[in-house]
C-alpha cells in the first residue's frame, strides 16, 4: 500500500512539473521563437517597394512603419523609420494590395498548440517512460509498477544441479546442514516429538570458500525451491522499497513452502543500529521488516533462511539471536585433507594424466580457499593447452600455482648479470637460513625467473605436516628466514637493496603480532594490545593501548627483529662456501629444486642452529 501511495505522490509531482514547465515555455520561449522576423531598412526602399507593388502589409504608427514585402513566393517583413510625408496615407489607398492593420503579428493558432503544447508534453512523457523503464531495470522489474516486488532468482534441482557431493573440504559445514536437508525430507518426524526446523543458518567465512555452493547443494539435496537474492538488491533509490522486497520474499517463500531462502551477502542489510534516530533510514527499515518477517513465518511449514557473510561481526545481534539465525556454520579455508579433495573434485571436469600428486600440490596451496585452488586447476588445464597437450599433467599444475601465488613469468624482462647475480645470492640467503633452523620448513623451490606480481625471485618453502598453531620458535625462525636475503646482500656485496621490501614487511607483522596478540613478549606477558577486525577480510589491526605502551612495543618488535637479522648473519657467515657455491648454481639454472638444493648443501656437513 505504501508502494501504491508513493507511485502516485511521484507521478502527481511529476505531471505538476510539467505543467507548470510548459506553461514558462509557452509565456518565456514560445514568443520569441513564433515571432517573424524584422529587418530594418530605409525609407527610400519602402517607396521603391510600395511603387513596385509588393507590400501586402502596413502597420503605421508615430515613429516607424512596419511592412510586409512578398516577391516570388517569399515574405519579409521590415521596419523604417515614419518621414515627414502628407501623402503616404494616399499613396498607400491607391495601391489595392495594401492592408492596413494595428496587429501586425499573424498567428497560426494549430503550429502554437502543436509546439507550445503538444510536443513538450509528449516529451516529458517519453522522458518519464525511459526513467521508469531505467527504474525497473534496476529493481529488477519488467515495468515501472513492479516497485517492491522481490526480484529473487528462483531455482529448482535441476537448475542448481549441486549437491553435496560437489562440496569438498567443508565437511563440519555439510555436517550442520545434513539436519536441515533430513527436516525438509521428512517434517513427520520432527513434528512428533515437537522439535521446530532452526529458521536460520548463517553461513560466515573468508571468500571463495564455498558459502554459496553449500547454500545451493542443501536446496539440491533437499530437492526444493532455492530463492536466492543479493543483500545489496534489497537497497533501493526510494524510502521502503526493500522494505516491501523482504515481504514480497517471504511471501513468495511461503506460497513455495518447502523452500530455501538464501541471502548473500547479508550484511549489505543487517549492519548493526548505531542508534541515531533516522525515520527515513532505507537500510534500517528494510533491516526492522526482515527481523519482522523471520518472526513471523511458522517453523514448521520447511522454510528454512540460510544467509551468508563475511563481516560477521558488523551484524546486528538482533539478526543472530535464537528464533532468526539459530545456527552459525563457519566455512573455513581448507586444511590439507580438504585442499587435496578440492583439487580433485575440480579436476573431474578437466582430463589429467593418471600418476598426478593432488597431495603435493595441495601441500603447496596453505592457506588456499576452494575458489583459488579451482582457479589453479583451471590455470593448469590453459597451460596444457598453450604447450600444445591434450591432457594436464604435473607440471602444469606445479607451474599453475606459481601463477597464483606469484603471477606469471616476464619473459621478456631484461635483467643485468650483476642483478641477476644479486638476486641469486638474495634467494640463496632465504633458502639457507631457513634450511639451516630445525623450526623451519623445507625448501621447495627457489628460482630468479621475474613474475608479473612483481617478484624478481623466491624461494618456495612447503611443510610436510599440516600446521595449525605457531609456536615462537618457528615465528622467530620465520622472522630469520625472511631477513636472510638481505643478510646475504649485506654479507657478499657490502649493500642493500630494495628488494627485501616484501620480506621487511612480513618480518615485522609476525614480530609486532608476536608482542601485541600471541602472547610471546618477554615485556608485556599474557596481554591483547591489539584487536583484530574484519577477520575474513585481510584481519586488520588495530592498537588498544596508550601511546607510552605502542613506543614500548615499537622498541620490541625493533629487537626481535635485529636479534633475527643477526642470527642470519652469522648462518651465512659459518656457511659462506655453500652461499657461493650454491648462488652460483641458481644463476646457471634459474630454477632448481628443494632436493638439488639440498643435494648440494649436504655434500658436507653443517652444523645446524
């Protein structure tokens, strides 16, 4: 109702606007624009003309003559000055072609209503009609009174075609949902002993890790309508449509029931209230009606909200207490198991040779979310094609995680030898500062071959085992590793470069995390100086101490960082053979392997730090 309302209140607006808009231009414009044209000549030619015979028209007043010449099918009219002339009176009754008139103007009254009228209305009509039409479009309607009907896709199990099967390495996420799929199935048994179907489940996790997919494959699996909508589609130019959007769902929902709901990107709508009074707030009337609605509907009729997000916590509590979001089902980033079961149901869709390692590659990929590890089968699967193959093998799956990690290869970037030759003693000096620490991981690779990141090299590191929990002494060797390169610069070439920017920079967020958030500070003890925020998104931090304690941590971190940049020192100084010997082999090949690297470093023993 309150649609109709504000669709009328626009267009009365809109047709007074033209009104009145119309009216300035038939009193303003339309004067000048009917009004004929008057050129000014002298007395002289009026005689001449009037002897002639071709003036038609004469207006006589007390300081000027105005006139209508017409010869050869054109008409002028002009103006001269009035002379002192006593028989111009009847000289102008002799010639019979000669009308004399007090309104000179001649009006054609049909060309007036036509302009002045009919075709600035017709203009303003056309332009109401590409607006609405744009309004439409963008609310995802067909016309211009669709204002508030939800535009939710709306799909059956035949248009998802994902169950979950086609979900990997989310395993605890497909647990918590495997309830909602057997209430949907079988309502009967729950209805007995009194349970209700949880009304909501939130989805939260970093991106790419499969909230979507999971919302679509429990609809699959549950074989019932799936309506899925953007949070983003319920803000709208015009106070309460998205109102009116999230009612219009629900009630779509209910007729449709059993049916899933999915929302993404549900914060878009559901940022907490900061409780500044607001009566014409879209985004929080349109918050309040979906709070409203979930209230509203019967558990037990099988309509089941799943919502996804990855700023949980920017919602508002209301959204997540008990009764509107029952369940918070986290989807995390894969460990190992689930990495390697990613690879592989993404692999089915392309052909690969029968001897690949998923394991490998998966032990490469730390930290990967499924859409990025889909993105390397993909990557792997164009380089096949590039070399001319009709099948993916090893290789093109080891290359097409560097690509993701590091970019592409600049084959055409031209670098000096004695760059190159920097280079290869900078990667060398990671590899072996983390090669000679038993809380390391082991080397890789390491390669001098430019990518299009912006890397002019890097040495790969891969642990064995999946890892979970960081202990010190693996973040100071971290810290070690990440100062080698330019241990090494400092050690053979006497300078430093720009090219330990990057390794700088993760030296020094592991070192100030270690003082401010792990608890690993030998100052400050057990205590949180800095909080996290937007955890999926980058995990931004902030400080929550005074000034006087930052500086204390700032003298920390300085020093756990020097005592790191000095232990790597002093590993390449006790192996300053090897960091020859072996930077000379890396600028020979370019890219050599964790094995040849190590082949080499323990051709003779070392003692270990």
């Amino acid at each position: 109702m309150n649609n109709e309302k504000n669709y009328s209140k626009h267009i009365i607006v809109f047709i007074i606007s033209s009104l009145v808009l119309t009216l300035l231009m038939n009193i303003l414009v339309m004067p000048q624009l009917t009004k004929p044209k008057v050129e000014e000549t002298n007395y002289s030619f009026f005689l001449d003309k009037l002897e002639d015979g071709e003036i038609t028209l004469v207006q006589v007043k007390d300081n000027q003559i105005k006139f209508k010449v017409e010869s050869d099918d054109k008409k002028q009219v002009y103006v001269t000055g009035r002379m002192s002339d006593p028989n111009l009176v009847e000289r102008l009754h002799k010639d019979k072609n000669v009308v004399f008139t007090e309104n000179f103007e001649e009006r054609n009254i049909l060309l007036e209503f036509l302009v002045g009228w009919v075709l600035p209305l017709v203009f303003f009509i056309v332009l109401w009609n590409i607006l609405m039409k744009g309004m439409a479009k963008r609310m995802g309607g067909g016309n211009a009174m669709s204002f508030g009907k939800s535009n939710a896709k709306i799909y059956v199990k035949a248009q998802t075609g994902k169950t979950f099967a086609d979900v990997a390495g989310q395993d605890e996420a497909k647990e918590a949902l495997v309830e909602i799929v057997d209430f949907l199935h079988n309502p009967e048994k729950y209805a007995e002993i009194g349970a209700n179907l949880p009304k909501g489940a939130l989805l939260v996790g970093p991106p790419g890790t499969g909230k979507t997919l999971l919302a679509q494959a429990v609809a699959g699996e549950a074989e019932v309508p799936f309506f899925s909508i953007s949070g983003s589609e319920f803000v709208e130019m015009f106070v309460g449509m998205g109102a009116a959007k999230v009612r219009d769902l629900f009630k779509q929902a209910a007729e449709k029931a059993p049916c899933i709901v999915f929302i993404d990107e549900i914060d878009t709508i559901g940022k907490k209230r900061d409780g500044n009074f607001s009566g014409n707030d879209e985004r929080e009337q349109t918050l309040n009606q979906l709070l409203t609605e979930m209230d509203g509907f019967d558990g037990k009729k099988g309509v089941v909200i799943l919502a996804a997000t990855n700023r949980p916590e920017s919602l508002d509590p209301a959204l997540l207490r008990p009764g509107r979001f029952d369940r918070r089902i986290p989807a995390e980033l894969p460990d190992l198991n689930g990495r390697e079961a990613i690879l592989k149901v993404h692999a089915k869709k392309i052909k690969t040779e029968e001897n690949i390692d998923y394991n490998a590659i998966a032990r490469a990929t730390a930290g990967a979310s499924g859409a990025e590890l889909a993105n390397i089968i993909n990557e792997a699967a164009l380089r096949a094609v590039r070399n001319d193959r009709k099948v993916v093998n090893q290789s093109d799956l080891e290359e097409s995680v560097e690509v993701v990690i590091a970019g592409y290869q600049r084959k055409n970037a031209v670098i000096s030898q004695k760059e190159k030759e920097l280079i290869a003693y900078h990667e060398i000096g990671h590899a072996l500062v983390a090669a000679m620490q038993k809380a390391s991981a082991p080397v890789h690779k390491i390669t001098i071959i430019p990518r299009t990141s912006g890397a002019l090299g890097y040495t790969m590191q891969v642990d064995e085992d999946e890892k979970f929990l960081l202990t010190k002494e693996e973040a100071l060797a971290r810290i070690a590793t990440f100062t080698g390169g330019r241990s090494a610069e400092e050690l053979v070439f006497n300078t430093c470069t720009s090219g330990a920017s990057n390794d700088i920079e993760q030296a020094t967020k592991i070192a100030r995390a270690m003082v401010t958030r792990f608890g690993m500070s030998s100052t400050f003890d057990m205590v949180a100086l800095e909080t996290v925020t937007n955890q999926y998104l980058g995990g931004d931090t902030s400080l929550a101490c005074s000034a006087e304690t930052a500086a204390k941590i700032d003298t920390e971190v300085n020093d756990i960082v020097r005592k790191a940049h000095q232990k790597a020192q002093q590993i390449l100084k006790d192996n300053i053979d090897k960091l020859h010997e072996l930077s000379a082999f890396l600028l020979e090949k370019e890219t050599i392997t964790g094995e040849e690297f190590m082949a080499i470093l323990n051709k003779e023993s070392n003692n270990t730090l």
